[in-house]
C-alpha cells in the first residue's frame, strides 16, 4: 500500500515516519510533513470531490489556500469540521476524511443527472422558474433546491475544543513568510523594530519552500531559509506565527490572524485551545502575500488530474509526489515551462507544452527548449477527455488570425495549466488602499492610499527572487524607519517589472466547437463557466458586482481567489469595455474561512457574560433560593419552602413583611455618588426634580427623562451633605444612567463642578421592611436615632451598623416601614447574618424580588421598563408631582412641550380589578373598551392599552394589575375587557394605589 | 418583457440561451420625467413599478449611483416578518407581507420568498412580558404570532441550544409562521425589470449633485453626473445617504448614519429550518437557499458613512450564535461585510412629504427595511402619485419628530429588525 506516486528522495517530508489515514473508508498511507493533497497525490488519488451544483467531479487543482476543487470533511463526532482543503489538512496519523455532497458515494453520484441537464440551468435559472404552482415553492421547490445546495454536511455534536484570544502590539507586523516577508522581518528586526510575523503554512518559507535549485546570498535557498529562521527565532523583538492567516485588516493598523494549535496534531492535550484569535494593533504593516496562479478557462478545464501548473511543482518540490506520469502543459505563461522543466528531471514525461501565445522567449522557456521539451507555440486546447481523471486532451494550433486549426489527441494523465498569477491584494483592499490596474501583468497593484499599510515582493507585483528579496529588504527598512524612527532611509519604491514574466491571459482559450455546448469553467467550486459570465451580461448585468451575484462566481468558499480575474476578463470582453472600466468587486475579511469558535473565544456558558452575584448569594443559594437574572445580576426571586410553588412561597414572603418583617438583598440597585460644589446644579438638570433646597439627610424619589421626554430612569437619592449625593438607579438601568450623565457632563455641562463615580459594587444593601423593622435595626445600630420623629420616611443618615460604617436609608418600595442599611460590600454577608440573627425571634422571613414585585404592585410604585416603555412620560404613570415647575430647564424639557406629550389620549397609568378576584391578567395583555361581539377572534381590535404588571396580592386575597390605558384617569370604574384566546375577561379601571392610599404603614 | 418559466428555459436551452435579453435597458436619461425617484435599492425600484403598475406613471426615472441593489438592499440579512407592536407598524409591515405572498408571481421573477417561520427568543422575565405583549397586540391586529414555550421553541428549531447550562437560558419564544426570508438581489432585479418593461429609465452610474428649486421653494429639477432633468416631482430613497441627498434641498433630516455589519458561513446541508432572532444576547440567523448560515445583529456604536464596522461586533455575535447553536462553532466565516443604516429617533421609518413642494422622501428603515420593500414602494409611489399619504403610511410622516407622535418600536419593545 506504500504510495506508488512518492519519489525516493527529496522533499520536505519524512519518509520514515509513515502516517496511515482514510478517505470514505478507504485506508492510505502518507508521510510526516503530508498535507491530505499531497498524501493523496502521492496515492495516485485525484478525485476528491463534486462541484456545487453540477456535482462534476472534482481532484485537486491548487495547493494552497487557493484550492477551490478539494473540499472534504475531517474528523468525527464532536471534532466533525466540514468543507476543508484537502491542501491545507496536514496530515495526521489516523486521519478520517470524508468527500462532500454527493450521494451515493463519490465514485457514482446520482446528483452527476445536473449535469446532463445542465443546458436548463444557466446562471440565475432559478430566478426564471419554480413559480407555478406558487404553493409547490414552500412544498416542493425550496426543499429540493435546498436539500441540493450546500457543501458538507454541519456538525450535529456541539463543538469538544476550545478557542483562545490574545492582543498583541508591534512596531511592524509582517504577513506573509516568504522570501519577501522574511527579508522584510529580517531587515525591520535588524533596525530595532519589534517585529511580529505570521504566516498561513505549516512551515515558514513561502516559495522557498520549493526552491530546490535558487541560491541567495551565496547559500542554497533552503540553508539561507533555515538561517534566517534562526536569526529570527533568536531575536528578543521578534514573534513567529506559523499556521496563523492573517484574515482581516481593520481601521488604524489593527489585523486579526487566526491561528490554528492542535489540528496538526494527532491527538492534542486535554484543554488545549483549539485556535486562537490574534487582535494585533500594529504601527506598519507589511504585506509580503505573494501572488495566486490563476488557471486558464478551455472547455472541460475541471476533470480530476487538471492542474495549475506551479501547484504540481510545489507537490514535486515540497512533498516529492510526481503528480501524473504523463503531462500536458498549457500555459499563458513562462511559470509553467519551469513546472515542465522540474517535473521532466524528476522522470515525468512532458508529452506537450502549449503556449497559447505566440512566442515564448523568457529564461524558463528556453531552460524547457533546451532539455528538449516539446513546445507548441499557438497552440490551444479544444477538449479533455477522461471521467474521474484525464485521459488525453484535443489540441489544435491557432492561427495569426484565430482560427483554430485542426485537432489532434494527444494522451495524458495530467494537464497543468497557468494563466498567470494574481497578486493577493485582499488584505490591501480590505486597509482601504487604492489599487491599479497594470496592463503588463492584466492584474490590480497596490496604489497607496493604506497609511502605515505597505505591500512588498509578489503581491505588488514584484516577482523573481531576488528582486522580491530586495523588495522585502526595502519595506522592511521603511517600516522599521517609519514605526521606530532612527536613521534609515530607505526607500521602497516599484521595481521595473522583468519581461520574461510577462503573462496577460485572462480570456478563455479560443476552441472550434460550439460554445453553447462546451462548459469552460471560470469559478470552479460554484460551476460558473464563460458562457455563464457573458450571459449575465447579455441580459443586462453590466456591473462586475451585478455579474457576481447573478452567477455567483467568486462567491464560492475560495471568494474567487482562483476565479475572480477570469471572471472579469471575460466580462470586460463581453461588455466590450477596458478592464478597469468594469471594476473590482470589495474584498472583505476573512482572507481564508475563519471558525465561528475563534471569534468566540472563551465566551460560552458561565463565561458568555460576567456573572453578578451580591454578597449574600450564597447563603441565598444554600437557602433554596430560585433566582432570576437581571441584566447581569443574578437576583433571588423567591425562597421556596419544602415543596413550595413560587405563587405560594410569594404569598408567605408577602404576609410576612406586611404583619411582621422581611429581609431583602437590594443590593444590585445601581448606585452613583455625585460629588462637588455643582453637584445640586447637575442634579437639577439631569432629573425632573428640584434637587437644590433637598436638604442634607433627607432623600427624594427622583426622575430622568431621555431627550425625547420619556423616562429613562428612577430611584431614591438621598443628599448626604450640600455637595455629595447618593443616587439610586435601576438594576438593570445603572450603566446607562452613568452613561447618560457622562453624556452630558462631558459634552454639554463640561462648565459644571462635580464628579461622577459609580459605587454600585461598593456597597451591599440590605433593606429590612414591615412594621417590625425598627424594632430589628434598633439592636443593630448604636449611633443613629431611628425614631420616627428623629428619622422620618426618605430620610438617610450616616453611622454604624454592628460597628461597620454604613448609610441607613429610611425608605421603603413596599409600602411599609422599612430602612435600607448601606454598608461596604465587604461586610455585607456579615451584616445580613446580624439581621437575620437579631430578626430570629420575630421569624424576620428573607423574601426575593417577586414579593417585592408583588408589593410594589399593591402600593402603584411603577418599574421603569416594565409599566413603563420608551414612550412613557412622568405624567403619563402619575409622577407629574416629582417635576420641578419652577426650574428652568432639565433633560427632556423641551420635548415635553410638544403637542403629542400632552395629548389628552395618551396612554395613563391605572390600576385593574377582575371581575373574578382569582384571576390573574396576563402580563403584555391587550386591553380593549366595548365588549367584543360575535367573535372575539375577528380582528382588528381597536387596543386602548395594555396590562403592564398583574400579580395574585395574598393581602388583598385577589389578582391586581397595573396597566397603561389610553385617557385611563378619566376612566375610573370603567369596565374594560381583555381578550385573550379562551374569551374576554372584564376588569374595572381603579385607582393604582390598592393598598394604604393614605400612606399610614409608611410614617409608622 | 421576456416571460419567464420553466418552458422559457427549456425553449432558450436550444438556443444555448442566446436569445436572452437584458432584463432592463440601459437608457441615457432624457431631459425630463414626471417622476424621478432617486436611489436604485429596492425601495426605489419598487416605487417606480408601483407607480408605473398601479398609478399609470410610466415616465419615471429612477437614478442610481452605483449599480442597483447595491446599497442595504444587497446586504441585509433577508428577515421578513410583521410582528410589530403598534398598529402603525403592523399596519405598515403586514401590508409589505401580504404583497411578498404573491410577489414572485407578480413580477415572474422568483425572489424566493420562504416563509419558514421567524422565532424571537425570550431570556429573562422582561423578554417574556415583551414578547408576550406583542404576541397579543398582534393577535387583535390579525397578524399571527404565538407563544413557544422552550421546548416548542426546540422542536421548530432543532439546533437551539435550551439547556439551563447557558448564561441565559431560553425560556420561551415568540414565533410569527408567516415570516421569513427571501432573495435580496432578486427583489432589487424583478422591480427593476418588471419598471422597465413599463417604461420606466433606470439609469445607473448617474448621481445626483444638486437639487434645483425655484423661487416659490418648489422642487424644478435636479443636477446629475449624467446631466440636468426637470421635474417636479422627486422621491428620495437613499437609506444611509438620505441626509446628505436632502441636504442639497437645505434640509436637515432627523437621522443618524451607521454601520451594520451581516456575515455568512460556508455553505453547508440544511440543518436550519427557520429565522432566529435573539434580542437580549444579540444575534439573528436563517440559513440560505445555497446552504450559507447568514448571520446579523446590532449596529457599530459610532455613526459613519464607511461600508464597514469594528471586528469587536461581529465577534460578539459569533459569541451569541455559538452559545445559542453549540454545534455550529466550528463552523467558518466566510464573508462580512457592512452596510449604512439611517435610523431615526423612534427607529421606525419616514415616508412621505417634505416642507419643500415636489420633493418626497423614504428612509429611516434603520436595521429593518427589506421586509418592507415591496410595501414601502406601493405606498411611496401611492404618496408620489397622489401628492397625499396613503392611510398606512400617514403616521409615518417627517414632521411627527416635530410634534411628538412618534412610533417608538424600539422604545417600546427593545427590539432589533
């Protein structure tokens, strides 16, 4: 089973440690240093997949990035990665492959019938069709278009590995390992920069990596190779990436890489990330990412064993696998007589070089002609042949005058093909640099316009190697000079280009058979062919982007790295119009696919987003709490007893602090402390209130309006002394209100004296509530007189509570007696277990924020974000009282003068009473005014409101609601209906108060 | 107009397809038209069918920038769906739902419209009462929408993740059937082949400089790069670009220009039967006829007019898609891109006059425009025509910023489009 197709030497690959892996059940064997390609070159193995929608078969056509063809799963069950490159798997032993989309098996699919019928699908046929009968596209259509479409199947296990992120600073960020980015990493590192280098192999080197004959400096490219690796490796100031893309260029010098850590490796380590997600903010950046090969477009240019030629010579060079015994050769371009030349050495016979242009006069084709290669000059192909991998190809010489001659068949198992090469300008583009089109090379260059982004070597177009050596030394140098200073002065300025690389290829090659008939493929992955761009363009789609979408070329998982050129070529043809005329579609990020993982990172579960606990949660959780989240927050609902409901366990809490006592962590409230002499001035402007003859030791229920009048936020605040507030907001509000403040103290009342500080964290609260509660904190507190008269309702003092330092506020959201005790965080467990000590003889009951709901709804207290939504005014929930009509101005002012905010329709807030004093409206439940007739389904229905908050009240042993209605204050005693789909429920409008109008229980 | 069908293809084949015509011209734009409409999405495109189809306006240009379908229309994540809170949007929404049912058949170009259900995900007690609020709203207005419990939830969409393991646990769901998603770029090319099969100049390439008033302040004409055209009366539908088109007619438009940033997978078998929409830990996902997982969420913080955002927020929501669909994290991004939203301050849209006479504008769709196209041009061609709004679209008006009535959806639901 040894691979019949691996040379006896040479390559970078080591042949003593043989891997064994699979493909669709198939057992091989490959060698350390394999990619999945290679391994399966070297078996003599081409067919690897099916094309997207003509299910063709497919081998492998790159051996890069790049590839378009080789798609395969890798793995199984909870590691199952679908649509990879064969070309970038390395291989690993024991590896299980899979080949995609095709059924049966990849040898026979049944989905190969597209192709036989492939003359009704051009491009964009299924916007021309599938529309009668119209109900068949839901039933029939979509389904089977859907079931058709798609590459791999999606992992069904979720995901086993981790993911990790890092940030990363440096003076010069180099993308791209190849004899230009290192030059590039060498020349900054020896100017002092810091230099980060990164690139997408396994190995670093680029197309050296391939370079079995180049010499530089006086070395065999490999030994300069290891050499410089070394001097790099040994450098404090310098960090090397391999197997990490560079997938993303965003605003001001900040790339994201991808880097991959365990895949390569048989079995990783428990816990070790999987990838990890690179965000590097870099002072220049060098893009050294060479260039692709682009194929030529003739007819059936996609059968298994068709090749871009400098791809077969990586296989010979890099893995020693001899692609094919007998090879064709169509080039555009001299590359490819350098691909024939080395495979000739290694013992390949070369049956025919074609050269589709006139003359080829460069170094590589007289090295060719010299070994005696055949060449034929004008000279095309008309056909391939061969099911599951080529057997010969039709040519025929073409004419000064393009005729093409006539035929012959020459045998074969491998075609190579070059059209030339296109500079990866992607990440250029995505920097927002401004590219030109250069006719020698019928490629886009960069044209400046990226501050601190540079290209060098191949990818700007600069090709050989020496001279991208060079160019890399100089855009080194430069971006060293320009990110560290100092004294070089280098300048990186565009070589000539040389002649005998000259290669403009980017029509199909002329045939003699009929081109409705043939299919000469441009986007191989997504079966877009020639004769789909000029249809596009044929029926009107004029603009490349339009071309793209209508026939989906470039839009396949390679996004067109081997298409897009071809695409565009033969478009501007069409159109009849200049290349640069006819445009680039964008480049976007990713580069190469980039796993939804590893922009995730470690945020999944607990992690997703930060827990807040508060410092009693875990005696709330030894204590059976259930608890909801809220924002952040985790908050305990309630505290079930035994086998307790929450509707029971919430009556009980209930009872208790209205009878007795109950004890409340209150401490997620948002908590702001609002400090200088124009503290009351910021104050007065950012609430309703009038803040400013508050005086110390007393608080206020104050009310923020957003800009358009509504309200924003509402807590108690109590003033501590002239110049020092202590603000409450919402739980889930403290963020924004902090946000909000900042908004304006910043930007509108930078002029104002007074600082801003959230103490939320700072401070566990405690609120101890019910006509006992006095009688509790006296047992507590030393230094703080809690009498009534010492200490009325919205009072706050500071003092000691169980010798801690602590804010008491006398305040209460139940509506009964009640203190909320400040103290630092810290002490908060303490203090809590003090409370419920000195509270034990009074069965002191904790009680979680549904009671508290409950009891805020019994006394009409709103919470803002439940009864009240962005539309709501002060005076639509009956605050208009907490407005300070005198003051001049506050945020919301103005827009409460318009008309709509005083229009005698708007919704108000009112209580609701069923008829039935069991039932519980539904929170979020529509409210209408005439008792719907026939049928209550039959919509619409005019909605006067809606139910905001509706509870069963234990006190008052019936279901109570507070609800926005429309004019609702002039409706008391209304009878108003809610229909729900079992039927209408009657509720009469009452005042939102239920319980205590008068307020007794509070000044107790 | 070349009728399309299955028979059509099949007749075509034979002629390996040669006898395809552009599906809309290429014309010079002419001296003057009865109606301009500028901006070539597919609001615009659609503005000028309905105007042509149903008010008999046929000379009517509508002139694009760039190439059209190229702005939101041509970037948006495809959501369609109704389940709006006030009567106003629902109104306006379901009018644009009802006329996608039978838009494919209306303009003989399949936009694939796929009504697989669009689930919105509840995570905490204030979801539930939202979600709950417009689920009975929607209910009296005739829109369906209806409650999921979790495990519901589960069995219409199997990948969700419901385990109480999550951060925020699912709950519940809200899920309107008639939802769903459609071919963007074919919305933007059935209006625009189906408006010029009945006259009208869809000019491409052509932007507007200035716009000309005379001395009444009434609308006279506008200057383009491809020359002056009279007319008097004008339709300004340019999404992100609304501020500054109107600028040239000296008005100030209540809007805010950012960046929305969408990305795709790669293609993969089907596995996601429906929409999913997550408003709390932000992120919406359907799965595309070609097998692309299409995924979005909220807006880049900071206005700008650069077709593009930060990668903070597409990470975080990759973070919510992973945790919401644990089995698609190791799947790929494919490609993001971003696109300019105009969002008002009550997020929902303006469609309808302006002070200045002759000149109308659409815009302020923010986040959620595409599922209004279709009725977003019927009713903007309705107001263009007829020099009033229509009923749906009235409370929609530019002067409501001014006044306060306001159709605060975002206020009052926190939703996302």
């Amino acid at each position: 089973m040894s691979a019949p197709f691996r040379l006896g030497a040479g390559g970078r690959i080591d042949r003593s440690r043989k891997l064994r892996f699979w493909l669709d059940r198939k057992a091989y064997e490959g060698v350390a240093g394999d990619t999945l390609a290679s391994a399966l070159l070297a078996n003599g193995v081409h067919l690897v997949g099916r094309s997207f929608k003509y299910h063709r078969p497919r081998g492998i056509m790159a051996a890069g990035s790049d590839e378009p063809n080789a798609l395969v799963s890798v793995g199984s069950g909870s590691r199952f990665t679908p649509n990879l490159r064969a070309t970038q798997v390395e291989l690993t032993d024991g590896l299980v492959a899979q080949s995609q989309n095709r059924w049966p098996s990849l040898g026979r699919d049944f989905g190969a019938l597209n192709d036989v019928f492939s003359p009704l699908f051009p491009a964009g046929f299924y916007y021309k069709t599938f529309m009668w009968p119209k109900s068949a596209w839901k039933r029939i259509y979509e389904p089977k278009i859907r079931a058709m479409a798609g590459l791999g199947r999606a992992p069904t296990l979720p995901d086993s590995d981790t993911y990790t992120q890092r940030y990363a600073h440096c003076d010069a960020l180099i993308v791209g390992a190849g004899p230009a980015g290192i030059a590039a990493a060498l020349a900054a590192e020896a100017h002092g920069a810091r230099v980060i280098l990164c690139d997408e192999q396994a190995e670093l080197g680029g197309s050296l990596l391939a370079e079995t004959k180049a010499t530089i400096d006086g070395k065999e490219a490999s030994a300069w190779l290891s050499d410089a690796l070394s001097r790099l490796s040994h450098s404090p100031n310098v960090r090397w990436l391999s197997r990490t893309t560079a997938f993303g260029c965003f605003p001001h010098n900040m790339v994201g890489l991808a880097e991959r850590l365990t895949d390569h490796l048989p079995s990783p380590s428990e816990g070790r990330p999987r990838e990890r997600l690179w965000q590097v903010r870099a002072k220049e950046v060098v893009l050294a990412t060479g260039a692709l090969e682009r194929p030529l477009v003739f007819p059936d240019n996609d059968r298994p064993g068709i090749m871009l030629a400098d791809a077969a010579r990586q296989y010979l060079a890099r893995y020693a696998v001899k692609p094919g015994t007998r090879v064709v050769v169509v080039t555009a371009h001299d590359q490819a007589y350098r691909a024939a030349t080395e495979l000739a050495e290694a013992g390949v016979e070369i049956a025919a070089i074609l050269d589709i242009r006139q003359d080829a006069s460069g170094s590589w084709a007289e090295q060719a002609r010299g070994a005696g290669l055949h060449i034929l000059s004008s000279t095309t192909i008309c056909a391939t042949s061969g099911r599951h991998r080529v057997s010969s190809v039709e040519i025929a010489p073409v004419g000064r005058d393009g005729k093409v001659g006539p035929r012959s068949r020459l045998a074969c198992d491998l075609v190579l093909m070059c059209g030339g090469f296109t500079p990866a300008i992607h990440l250029f583009s995505q920097a927002r640099g401004k590219l030109r089109f250069e006719e020698r090379l019928n490629a886009f260059l960069p044209d400046g316009g990226a501050e601190g982004v540079r290209c060098a070597g191949a990818s700007r177009g600069i090709f050989g190697l020496d001279a991208a050596i060079a160019d890399g030394v100089a855009a080194g140098e430069a971006a060293a000079r320009d990110a560290v200073g100092g004294g070089v002065e280098a300048a990186h300025s565009p070589v000539p280009l040389p002649k005998d690389l000259d290669g403009r290829r980017l029509d199909p090659l002329p045939h003699d058979r009929s081109p409705h008939r043939v299919k000469a493929f441009v986007d191989f992955q997504n079966d877009v062919t020639a004769k789909d761009v000029k249809l596009a363009v044929r029926e009107g789609f004029r603009s490349i982007e339009h071309i793209k979408r209508y026939t989906t070329t470039g839009m396949a998982t390679d996004q067109g790295k081997t298409s897009n050129m071809n695409a565009l070529g033969i478009a501007a043809s069409a159109l009849d119009k200049p290349l640069p005329d006819v445009g680039l579609t964008t480049f976007r990020m990713p580069y190469t696919p980039v796993t939804f993982g590893t922009f995730a990172g470690v945020a999944r579960g607990e992690l997703f987003d930060p827990v807040r606990v508060t410092p009693t949660h875990d005696w709330a959780s030894a204590h059976g709490a259930v608890f909801e989240d809220v924002g952040q927050w985790k908050r305990a609902r309630y505290f079930p007893l035994k086998d307790e409901d929450m509707h029971r366990a919430v009556a009980r809490e209930c009872q208790a602090v209205r009878q007795s006592v109950g004890v409340f962590d209150a401490s997620t409230l948002g908590k702001i402390e609002i400090v200088g002499p124009d503290a009351a001035e910021f104050m007065n402007r950012i609430y309703v209130n009038p803040w400013s003859r508050l005086e110390p030791g007393r608080c206020r229920y104050g009310v923020m309006l957003r800009e358009d009048g509504s309200i924003l936020d509402d807590g108690v605040v109590g003033r501590l002394a002239a110049d020092r507030f202590h603000v409450t907001t919402t739980t889930g509000g403290a963020a924004q209100v902090l946000n909000h403040m900042e908004d304006f103290l910043q930007t509108e009342w930078s002029g104002l004296d007074c600082w801003l500080t959230s103490t939320t964290e700072q401070w566990a609260v405690i609120a101890v509530q019910g006509p006992d509660s006095r009688k509790i904190l006296e047992r507590l507190v030393d230094d703080i007189d809690l009498s009534a008269a010492a200490m009325p309702h919205m009072s706050v003092r500071e003092g000691h509570v169980c010798g801690v330092p602590a804010r008491v506020f006398r305040v209460s959201f139940t509506g009964e007696l009640g203190f909320e005790i400040n103290v630092p965080a810290d002490h908060g467990r303490a203090v809590w277990q003090a409370v419920l000590d000195a509270g034990f003889s009074r069965s002191l009951t904790p009680y979680g924020t549904e009671a508290m709901h409950v009891m805020r709804a019994e006394k009409g207290y709103i919470i803002v974000g439940q009864d009240t939504d962005g539309t709501v005014t002060a005076d639509d929930v009956g605050l208009s009282w907490a407005i300070g009509k005198t003051k001049k101005d506050f945020v919301g002012k103005r827009s409460l003068a318009r008309p709509a905010l005083s229009d005698p329709g708007r919704k108000q807030l009112v209580g609701l009473v069923t008829e039935d004093p069991e039932l519980v409206l539904e929170e979020g439940a529509q409210i209408i005014a005439e008792e719907p007739t026939a049928s209550h389904r039959s919509a619409p229905h005019k909605m006067i409101g809606h139910v905001t908050s509706s509870y069963f009240s234990a006190t008052l042993g019936r279901g109570i609601a507070l609800a926005m209605v429309a004019g609702g204050r002039r409706r008391m005693g209304e009878t108003l209906y809610v229909p729900m789909p079992e039927g209408s429920i009657k509720a009469v409008v009452t005042n939102p108060v239920f319980l205590d109008p008068e307020g007794k229980r509070l000044d107790a | 107009m070349q009728k399309f069908s299955a028979l059509a293809l099949l007749r075509h084949a034979f002629g390996g397809h040669e006898g395809w015509r552009p599906q809309w011209r290429s014309p010079e734009p002419k001296g003057t038209y009865d109606v301009v409409i500028v901006g070539g999405g597919g609001h615009g495109l659609a503005t000028a069918y309905y105007l042509a189809k149903e008010f008999g306006i046929s000379n009517v240009a509508v002139l694009e920038k760039g190439w059209i379908g190229g702005g939101n229309t041509g970037r948006n994540t495809t959501i369609i769906r109704s389940n709006y809170l006030f009567d106003e949007s629902v109104a306006l929404y379901d009018h644009a739902v009802k006329l996608w049912e039978a838009l494919s058949q209306a303009l003989n170009y399949n936009v694939m419209f796929s009504q697989r259900g669009v689930i919105m995900l509840a995570h905490n007690v204030h979801d539930q009462q939202s979600l709950k609020r417009h689920i009975h709203a929607n209910r009296l207005n005739g829109v369906d929408n209806e409650w999921l419990t979790a495990s519901d939830a589960k069995a219409f969409c199997p990948p969700l993740n419901i385990e109480n393991s999550m951060r925020y646990p699912v709950i519940g769901a809200a899920l309107q059937r008639r939802g769903g998603v459609a071919r963007h770029d074919a919305v933007a090319w059935g209006y625009a082949r189906a408006a010029d099969a009945l006259g009208v100049d869809i000019v491409e390439n052509c932007a507007v400089t200035a716009i000309r008033r005379g001395v009444n302040g009434a609308l006279e004409g506008i200057e383009t790069t491809r020359g002056t055209i009279e007319t008097r009366k004008v339709g300004v539908v340019t999404a992100g670009n609304t501020s500054t088109v109107m600028a040239m007619a000296d008005l100030r438009m209540p809007l805010e220009s950012y960046p929305l940033q969408a990305l795709v997978s790669e293609p993969v078998k089907p596995i996601f039967p429906c929409v999913v929409m997550s408003n709390t830990i932000h992120a919406y996902i359907s799965q595309s006829d070609k097998g692309e997982l299409v995924i979005g969420a909220g807006t880049d913080a900071y206005v700008s007019y650069t077709q593009r955002g930060g990668l903070h927020v597409p990470m975080h929501t990759l973070e919510a898609i992973c945790e919401l669909f644990p089995i698609f994290r190791r799947l790929r991004m494919l490609r993001n891109w971003g696109g300019i939203v105009d969002v008002t301050p009550d997020r929902s849209p303006i469609i309808g006059k302006t002070p200045v006479p002759g000149l109308y504008v659409n815009c302020g769709w923010g986040t959620g425009g595409f599922k209004a196209t279709p009725g977003s041009g019927h009713l903007f061609a309705w107001t263009l025509a007829k020099d009033e709004p229509h009923p749906i679209n009235a409370p929609f008006r530019l002067d409501r910023f001014r006044d306060g009535y306001l159709i605060d959806e975002a206020a009052a639901a926190a939703v996302a489009h």
